[in-house]
C-alpha cells in the first residue's frame, strides 16, 4: 500500500498544476464574454437613449453611401438648431426611467414624468423638425422611397 500513496499524490498534484491555470484562463474568458455583451449593451443603450443617433442609425442603414453622407452631415451641421432639445429629452427620459423603478412606486410622480416627457418629446420634434425637413430633400426620390419602406416596415406589427 505504501508503494501505491505516493502516486496518488502525484497524481493530485498534477491534476492541481492543470485545474488552476485551466481555471483562470477559463475565467479571463468568461468576463471578456460578459464585458463584450456589456459594451455592445452600452453602445445599444446610447443610440436608444439619444434621438438623433436612433434617426442617423435608422435612417442611413438603407440608404446608398452618398445619401446617407449627406443625409448625416445634413442633420450634424444642424445640430445647434436641436441639441438643446435633444439633451432635454435624453434627460426626461433618464427621469421617467429613474421614477419608474424608485420603490415605492409613486403614480402620480411617474404620472408627472410622463407628462414632462412628453413635453420634451414636442420640444424636441419642434427644433428638430426643420432640420430633419432639410435632410429629407437633399436625399434622392428612390432614397426617400426606401427610407420610407424600411421605416414602414419597422412600425408594422
């Protein structure tokens, strides 16, 4: 018997000299997984929380390359015509979110922040607007044609 221990602890100590390092690298992998899908996470969360990167992002995907450049520089250059409204609204929302997960839940503040967000969402599409005008007609037909049938196709149930 005393022939037969000294093998079973090598045995373990090799088995341990594999697990560790196995463990780690196995580690190292996982939380580059999770800050991967935390990253893109982050980046989805910023175009769905700023209006005007939800429109560039929506509006220039179907859009041949010359339009969507000038479509995006159309809206950008016109950016101090909304970025007042458009951080305004960024900010309703980030309140309305904020009030909708405070315990205890309040509805008349919630109801309150709605109304408020709203009110945001109209001053925004106010300055907006006239930019968003100016873009759409420096595009051709056939690229408003598509704009308009992704975007139809992306309201419909």
């Amino acid at each position: 018997m005393t022939d037969d221990m000294p093998q079973i602890d090598t045995v373990r100590r090799d088995w341990r000299r594999i697990a560790l390092p196995a463990s780690i690298v196995l580690n190292i992998f996982l939380i580059a997984i999770v800050a991967g899908h935390a990253l893109t996470g982050l980046r989805g969360a910023a175009i769905l929380n700023d209006p005007v990167a939800r429109v560039l992002a929506n509006a220039t995907a179907v859009l041949p390359p010359k339009d969507a450049e000038l479509f995006n520089k159309s809206i950008l250059d016109a950016a101090p015509r909304y970025a007042d409204g458009a951080k305004g609204l960024i900010k309703a929302r980030q309140r309305l979110i904020a009030r909708i997960a405070t315990e205890p839940f309040d509805p008349d503040a919630v109801q309150q922040e709605l109304k408020n967000w709203r009110a945001a969402t109209d001053s925004f599409f106010e300055a907006f607007d006239g930019p968003l005008t100016d873009a759409l007609a420096k595009l051709s037909p056939e690229s408003r044609r598509r704009g308009l049938a992704a975007e139809q196709g992306r309201a419909a149930p």
